[in-house]
C-alpha cells in the first residue's frame, strides 16, 4: 500500500473526508519530513509508517474541534498538528509558532514548496507572541502540561475562543491543577487509525 492509500484509508476510517489533492499534499510534507529529520532531528520517530499514524493521522484526530478561522498551533515543532490543520483546510489561517529555530526553518521550507499560503511561522516564546485576543482556538499537542501551557497561552484567544490540548491518557492530575483562569469543558477520546495508545482532548475556555 502506497503512503496516499495509508494515509486515505486511516483518514477515512476517522471519518475524514479530505479530497486527493489534499491527501497528495500530506504525502509531500510526509516526504519533507522525512528527508529533513535525517539531517535535522526533528522528531524522534524515524519510521515512515509510524510518522503515519502517530503524526499524520494523530493530528488529523483533531479536525473535528476547528471551527474556528484563526488558529494558533503552540510547539507546533515540525508542523503538528498545525500544518496537518493547514493542509485539510485552505480557507482557515494557521499560526505555527515554534522557539525551536530547525523547526520553523523546515515549516518555513514547507509553506514555500507545496504553497501553502494559510500559514504564518513564528519563530519565538509564546509569552512573547504579539496577536494576542485574536484566535478561535489555541491548540498544542504534546507541548507542557496544561497549566503550563494555559499560564503561557492565556492571553491569546479571543472571548468566544478556546484552549485545545491534545493528551495521550486521560490527564487526571492535570486537570486537578487547573489553572483559576479557566474553565474546563470537556475531555474526549480520540480514536486514531493505527495507534493502540490512547488519545484525549482537552477543551477549555477562559473565564469570562
């Protein structure tokens, strides 16, 4: 089975409908990816099959929570889930935004070979990031723990926004320490093709 069929079949399996040309798409960031992380380092699963499932399909999990327009993925490392988002959907901007200067240089690379004109890099800390009140969803996915990154994060979403954190089990003490500032909304598993372990998503909104 070829990386488009992986890849398609996974997506489909999740409920995913993204069109070939859009599959095609993370068929060569995969291939940028891979290519890249040999000289670079930037994520530490070497095996194509397994970039598949525990990064593609893993980001593609949260497609579901973009409702929004205006989205900031924070360490986002090599794209995830930010450019996954940027690629299934054109017509919303994403905010990829990394302190980690490989890894937006290879964003950088990516945005500029498959044209993909919805993304923003930001090389920086979050604390220093200038948009702040401005996003519909503030997403990471493996970053810090939630309070970390809610204390970091906090300023940046809109009123009507919210907080996205992706998780692998259910973060019992996480949520214990949950941050004042926030209200919790819900946790829900994600079922994601090809990964046994478990997936949560932690949404949360800013206290009015």
């Amino acid at each position: 089975m070829t990386h488009f069929d992986t890849i398609q079949k996974g997506a489909q399996q999740m409920g995913a409908v993204l069109s070939d040309t859009t599959i095609q798409t993370l068929v060569d960031y995969l291939a940028m990816l891979e290519k890249w992380n040999k000289a670079y380092n930037l994520t530490a699963i070497r095996d194509v099959e397994q970039m598949i499932a525990l990064h593609l399909l893993d980001s593609l999990a949260t497609l579901p929570y973009i409702t929004g327009d205006d989205i900031i993925d924070v360490g986002t490392g090599p794209g995830l889930p930010g450019m996954v988002l940027a690629i299934c959907y054109p017509d919303k901007q994403f905010t990829l935004l990394d302190s980690n200067g490989k890894k937006t240089r290879f964003l950088t690379q990516v945005k500029m070979e498959l044209k993909i004109n919805n993304v923003t890099v930001a090389n920086e800390r979050v604390e220093k990031h200038a948009r702040q009140g401005e996003y519909d969803h503030v997403i990471s996915r493996a970053f810090a723990s939630i309070e970390d990154m809610i204390n970091w994060t906090l300023p940046l979403p809109k009123d009507s926004g919210n907080f996205l954190a992706m998780k692998g089990v259910y973060p019992h003490e996480e949520l214990a320490v949950l941050p004042k500032e926030v209200d919790l909304v819900n946790v829900e598993p994600l079922n994601v093709t090809g990964v046994q372990a478990e997936r949560h998503m932690v949404v949360m909104t800013r206290k009015g």
